[in-house]
C-alpha cells in the first residue's frame, strides 16, 4: 500500500511510509516529481542514475558520486507519527567498488517540526558493498512528528549508493510541507557508528574536554 497525501489534499487513512520508487501506472510525471509533491526531498538523488543497475523491479533511487564529508545527498521522507517503537527500513548497495583510501557511510536521522535533526545511526560501507545489503534499524524513545532523513557522505572516490524498498512503520503525520534539512543535526540518544550494521564495540576519545585535536580509539 502507498497512501501519503499529496500536498494541500487529506486522505482518510494514512498507512505507513512505503516506497519501491517504480514508475505509476498511468502517471504522467516522473516518480520524483510525484513524491516531491508529497512531501519528500530528494538531495542530488535521482531515479536510476548513470551506470547505476536497480536493486529490484525496473527503478530504484540514487545519488550522484558522494564524495565529501559534509555532503546532502540522500532523500527525505514526510512527516510521520512515531510511537516510541518504530522500524526504518530499506535496501543499498553501491554502484561499484571503491578504493581502500576512501570512505563512504549513511547517517540516518529524525527531523521534528521544529527543524531540530536528531542522528538515530550511522553505518559505515565496506569499499566492496555492491550487492544490496538490508538496512534494518529499530527506533525507540521517540515520540512525536518526525520526519526521516537518510543522508550519504564520502570522502574521496566516485561511488554513488543505490537505495530501494524504503519502508517505515509509522503513519503518514498528513503535514503539507516538507522538512528542512540541517548541516549539523546532533546526536541522538541511541545512535551510534556502524560498520555494516555491527557495533564497533569500545570507543575512547580523549583528552577531554579538549580545545585543539582529540584523539579516538576503537
């Protein structure tokens, strides 16, 4: 089922955000161009961009070649109702391999509606990712209106990500205008960095408090 409502239109149920980024029967305007009308924001992303193969079906959405650390590029949701307990969940890969001097990872985040950006996780990509891999992430604690952010950042290197099969279990909050994206968002109280969805395990930063260059330890 896909039932968001379109900007300015109510609907009489709002079921959860699900999207497989297929083109619509009949529709005469891209599948971006629709979800945007929707709410959704899709930063430097696009449907099936060059040399970028689907996951599955005929289309799926990505980013141009990330490389930099403080990069936008991913894609937004609208406004769902979280209830404390709530799964985002979707498909990734990358286009092809990187080289080892490079990095590429995914922070995920919640928006309020007071533009506040809360990082709920962070996932680091091996540099060989190019068969899809299943994002599955629990959210807790969270209660409210938010809006879900999947962000890519690099650094070095062309390798875009290619993402599918976006699902998240809350409904649809029926709020006609899309969120605002944030350079900085903070870090949120069950975060953490993820190297393929495993825990990194121990980390130390140190000194601390510090007025020049820490040092972190894993």
């Amino acid at each position: 089922i896909f039932a968001m409502c379109a900007v300015g239109v109510a609907t009489e149920s709002f079921a959860q955000i699900q999207e497989n980024f297929e083109p619509r029967q009949g529709s005469s305007i891209s599948v971006t161009d629709e979800l945007i009308s929707q709410n959704w924001l899709f930063p430097d992303m696009s449907i099936n961009p060059d040399g970028c193969v689907p996951i599955t079906g005929t289309q799926s959405l990505g980013t141009g070649p990330a490389f930099k650390p403080d990069q936008s590029s991913g894609f937004v949701t609208p406004y769902a109702v979280f209830s404390s307990d709530e799964t985002v969940l979707f498909n990734y890969k990358l286009h092809r391999t990187f080289s080892s001097m490079c990095r590429r990872w995914i922070v995920v985040s919640l928006i309020d509606e007071a533009n506040v950006a809360t990082i709920i996780d962070s996932v680091e990509l091996s540099a060989t990712t190019t068969s899809s891999v299943e994002y599955n992430k629990r959210v807790t604690g969270y209660a409210g209106k938010y809006a879900v952010y999947v962000n890519l950042k690099g650094d070095g290197c062309n390798s875009k990500l290619i993402v599918d099969d976006f699902s998240l279990t809350a409904p649809n909050a029926n709020i006609n205008h899309p969120a605002q994206l944030l350079q900085k968002p903070v870090q949120g109280n069950n975060g953490g960095h993820n190297y393929h969805g495993t825990n990194l395990g121990n980390v130390s930063v140190f000194p601390n408090p510090t007025n020049a260059n820490i040092n972190i330890h894993i």
